[in-house]
C-alpha cells in the first residue's frame, strides 16, 4: 500500500510499449508523467518506488534504457487506467552520451516537443553531486518548449540533514526557476509530495483536453 494525501491506494502497473520511433507511440488519451535524468540518477528506482513494484528494471549499467517505456497506472476500483509513466534514456554517461544524443532528434525530442498528452516532466538530480551543465540543458530545453516540470533530487537519505540543505541549496542556486523536491527511493521520504504533483498535473491535463475550444 501506498499512502498518498492521507489516504492509502495500492497502484495497479501494466507495460504497454517501449518506442524508439515517432510511429512506436501509443495513441494519445490519457496523461503522461516523464521521466527524465542522467544516467544512474535513479529514475527506475524512484518509478518503483512510487507504484510499489519492481515496474522498471534497475541495473548498475549506465544507459540501459534505451526507449521510452511506457507504463499503464490504475487503482482498484478504477474500471481504466488513470495515467501513464514514461521511462525515458538516460543521458550524460561519456561512453553512451553520443549514441543517446543522436537518438534525441528521432524520437525524444518530438516526445518532449509535441507530445499532446505530456502533462508533467520529472526531472531527476542526484543531490549527491554539484548541479551538472547536462540537467540545467535540459531544463532550458523544456522551459523553451514551454513544458509544465519539476525537479527532483533524488538519493537524498545520504545526506545528513546539513548536508541535504546545504546541496538543496546549490541546486535552488543554479535552477533558480525550478520547484526542487528532495527524493528517496530507499526512505520514501518525499513520495506523498511527489505523488500530489503528479495526480495534480494529471486532473489538469485532463481537464484541459475536455475544455471545449472557442471558435469566436
């Protein structure tokens, strides 16, 4: 069980394709939280984390993902799913960093561009390390694509809590327009905030897509 906003819900997953092209994509409907960070950020780790599940695999090996996955996410009771997790490559790993750079202009860069349903991009840091040149790119990057994020700072159980305000802090220094949420995988600590910005982004992509359009 997952406590989420004071109430508990157990997080049904299903795989539904992993895309290494445009046409991979699954059609659009409902809304999509992405996944984004440098490699061995932790991106699986907190996936799992949230749902409760082994959903994306972890491994030791930078660059293992190479596609973007994408992950039905129900609760009980729910006749349907209610969103969808996008798992997207890691970047950043010097023996991988061109091959994935290559591939961006193919199919991740459409996906974070025009990509209807994309409702949230998760950010992820290691607050372990000082802010790299790779994830204030990519922020710049979404913020020109005018996308909704925020960034997460992950493997902060670490860190004393010193040491977890004084790298906060470096990080709210060199993303200064960035919301910032400190993050563990192991701990839960942050999961229910984490969990309130999702369900979030989610009902107001949702609501959005159901708003009729004007045509005075």
């Amino acid at each position: 069980m997952l406590r989420i906003a004071n109430w508990s819900m157990r997080v049904l997953t299903q795989f539904l394709t992993a895309a290494t092209d445009v046409a991979q994509f699954p059609a659009l409907g409902l809304p999509e939280i992405a996944f984004l960070g440098r490699s061995n950020v932790g991106k699986s780790s907190v996936i799992n984390s949230l749902v409760g599940t082994k959903l994306a695999r972890t491994s030791s090996t930078p660059g293992r993902t190479r596609s973007i996955n994408f992950f039905e996410i129900r609760w009980p009771g729910k006749p349907r799913p209610e969103l969808i997790f996008t798992d997207l490559p890691g970047y950043g790993y010097a023996k991988i960093s061109r091959e994935i750079s290559q591939e961006w202009p193919k199919f991740i860069e459409p996906y974070l561009n025009e990509r209807a349903t994309l409702a949230l991009c998760l950010v992820l840091v290691d607050v372990n390390v000082p802010p790299q040149q790779s994830d204030l790119q990519l922020l710049q990057f979404l913020s020109a694509s005018g996308r909704d994020f925020l960034v997460v700072a992950t493997k902060s159980d670490r860190l004393s809590n010193n040491q977890l305000h004084q790298s906060m802090r470096a990080l709210t220094e060199d993303y200064p327009s960035a919301h910032i949420l400190p993050y563990s995988a192991k701990t839960g600590a942050g999961r229910e905030e984490l969990w309130k910005h999702i369900r979030q982004s989610a009902r107001q992509a949702q609501a959005e897509a159901e708003t009729p359009v004007s045509l005075d």
